[in-house]
C-alpha cells in the first residue's frame, strides 16, 4: 500500500502581507526625517512645542529604524519591536491632535489596530522571525 506524502508549505519570510508593513515603514521614516527637519526650522519661531514635536519625530525614526532592522535581520524581537512602534506612532499623533498639527489621528488608529493584530496572530510572522 502507498502513503500519500502531501508537503505542507508554512507561510514564511519577507513576503505576502508583511510586504505591507515594511513599505509602511519605509515611506515614514523617510516622512519623518523630512517633518524632522521641517520643525528643526520652525523651532526658533514657536519654541517649546516644537521642541517636543522634534523629540517625538526623533523617537519615531529610531522606533522606525529599529523595526526595520529587525525585520530584515528576521528577529525574534521584531514582531513586538514593531508593536512598540505602532503604539509610539499614535502617542506621537495623539500628542500632535492635542496640539492642533496632525488631523487623522483616527485613521492612524485605525491602520495600528489592523498591523498589531497582523504580528499578534500572523503564521507568516511567527514563522518567519525566529533569529
């Protein structure tokens, strides 16, 4: 009697949905550099706020950066890295509403919550990110 040997592929690597995130990440880190120099030069005419718009644009990138990194070394830390980041991006928004600069806080919230469920419950990333 012959046995039917069926291979069963498992969803893996820097592919399918994840692709999503990572161009997420690219376009706003380079976003962020450019709002960064952007309050950097506004700095001088409103102060203290802009001081600490330029510090949470400098907290971003390096969330953003690092989330990055992580991903295409495939770390076992990228998945909440990337949470982490998620969460700091509706801080900053939130902090931004607050103060009258960003207006789509709600479609930030809403774009969070669909990407930390992805890496919460993903088989891709839970195959994936095992460095």
């Amino acid at each position: 009697m012959y046995t039917l040997i069926m291979r069963v592929e498992k969803p893996i690597g820097l592919s399918g949905w994840i692709i999503f995130p990572i161009i997420g990440f690219f376009l706003s880190a380079i976003v962020t550099v450019f709002d960064l120099f952007y309050s950097i030069s506004l700095f001088g005419n409103y102060g203290g706020i802009m001081g600490l718009y330029v510090l949470c644009n400098l907290i971003l990138l390096i969330f953003i950066v690092g989330s990055l990194v992580m991903i295409f070394k495939k770390s076992i830390h990228a998945p909440k890295f990337a949470i982490i980041t998620y969460i700091s991006y509706v801080i900053v928004a939130a902090y931004l509403f607050a103060i009258g600069i960003e207006d789509t806080y709600i479609t930030m919230l809403i774009g969070t919550i669909i990407w930390i469920w992805y890496f919460s419950v993903s088989e891709r990333v839970k195959n994936t990110f095992v460095n």
